[in-house]
C-alpha cells in the first residue's frame, strides 16, 4: 500500500474537502496540564512497553496507527492495488517530467511543509515526545543540503519562491493544529511514512532521471526508515489511548485531506 500512498499524494487537490474545524480544540485540558499520577503512570507504562520492543517488529491488533489509520488509507487505494481501494487509477510515476527545475520547485515546497510539521510538533506540549522520537526522520535540513547543492551544480537556476499551494497548506496545518491537535497528527504521520516508505521510488526515480544515481539527502536517513518510523508509531499509540471517540475520528477523518496536501508537492515533477 506504499504505492497507494504516493499516487494519492500526487492526486490534485481539487476534490479534497477543506480540514476539519472541530469544537473541541486539542487533547483535553487534563492530559498536559492537570495530569493525574494514575494518568501519568499509565502511559508511562504504555511508553515502557513500546521501548522495550514488544509492539516492534509484528502487528499489534491494539495499534490504533497499524489498524484505524491504516484502515483509512487503505480505503484510498485504487480498485487494482486493493480489494478495499475506491479511488481511480493515477499517472504513473514513471511518466513525469522531473525536470531539474522542476525538482527544485519540489524541494523548495517540500521544506515549507516538513518545517512547518516539526514546528508544530514543537510548539505542542502533549507532542513533546512524538518530537523527541522523531528527530532521525526530519527533513527540512536534508532538503536544505539538495537545494544547495543543485543550485551549485545549475548555476543558470534561481531559488524559486514557495508556491502558493504549498503554503496555503502549511498555513492550514498551523490552523488545524490549534483546532485540534489529533487532526494534525492525522497529516504528520501519513506525511512522513508516505516519504520514507513509498516515496523512496520517487527518490530513485529522481536519481536515474537527473543524478546519474546519486540519491538525494532528501531520501537518506541515519538508519532504517521502518526502524525510525516504528518508534513514531508507538509514541501516536500512546497518544491516541488518551484521545475521546471526536478525536480519534478527527484524525481518522484527514486521512484523504493529509494525502491531498502533502501532494502540492508532488504536482511540480508531474
């Protein structure tokens, strides 16, 4: 389904609905700051056991991530790719442009969105730890380093600005996570996993076509991208056993908003 993900992320934007503006706002008050020690003994202990490895590595049919979320998605796949797909078939990969400047305006875009998923990341208190633990799978330096690097190489290129989708949905990310804070998790996950899982096909495709091979930091990481995002996945476990019935459906319901918003990026190679 990591196929799925990325021809979905590549869809237009047209038929995404708008993010969700819930009435409850965030996680409730109690989980992060009138915390309980019953409450906070209890994740602790939920955080334990996912640090000791008995939830790596194999299905957890607890896992709200490994069987609601992924649930979700699944209902994006096309009809060919899985029985529970409902979506068209896309263009595929193969057949876009990736040109050189067109490759810039993507990294250009996709940093305007990584920054602004750890910024807010950053800025919550209850996602104090889904920051820590998803420190290796970070982008916005590596892309820094692409950008740097082709304009060195192409010296004819000029940085291109931001275009406005991209930070149209950078913007609504900020709004949505002050609405509520599972939502947002929603587009922080789904964003990630499709680039380290599916989008490494783009990675190489984009290293055939304009780098003779050479891969671009944007798809390296210090360490196995499954490993790294396992430990992001337990921690939105955790998290989401404090969320009500509203929140978790509130992430669930972005499912197709996240795939739609992050590929504003992915318009540029097509």
């Amino acid at each position: 389904w990591m196929i799925a993900l990325v021809l979905l992320l590549a869809a237009p934007l047209t038929q995404a609905r708008p993010p969700i503006l819930c009435q409850r706002s965030r996680i409730p008050t109690r989980f992060h700051v009138h915390t309980s020690q019953r409450h906070i003994s209890r994740v602790a202990r939920l955080r334990q056991r996912a640090g000791h490895g008995d939830l790596a590595g194999k299905f957890d049919k607890s896992s709200f991530v490994q069987n609601d979320m992924r649930k979700a998605a699944m209902k994006l796949h096309t009809r060919d790719q899985a029985k529970e797909g409902e979506q068209k078939t896309q263009k595929p990969i193969s057949q876009w442009e990736m040109s050189m400047s067109s490759i810039l305006r993507f990294l250009v875009d996709s940093k305007v969105i990584h920054d602004t998923l750890d910024d807010i990341a950053a800025s919550y208190s209850e996602l104090s730890t889904l920051n820590d633990v998803s420190t290796e799978i970070r982008r916005g330096r590596n892309i820094e380093k692409d950008i740097t690097q082709i304009l060195h190489e192409n010296p004819e290129l000029n940085r291109p600005e931001p275009g406005k989708d991209a930070l149209g949905y950078a913007e609504s990310l900020r709004s949505l996570a002050g609405e509520s804070v599972p939502a947002f998790v929603c587009h922080f996950y789904n964003t990630h996993f499709a680039h380290a899982a599916g989008g490494r096909m783009i990675g190489k495709l984009i290293a055939d076509k304009n780098f003779n091979g050479r891969t671009l930091e944007f798809y390296k990481y210090n360490g196995e991208p499954k490993e790294l995002l396992e430990d992001v996945r337990k921690e939105i476990d955790v998290l989401a056993t404090n969320w009500d019935e509203e929140g978790r459906e509130n992430c669930l319901s972005e499912t197709a908003n996240a795939f739609k918003g992050a590929g504003t990026v992915l318009q540029n190679l097509k």
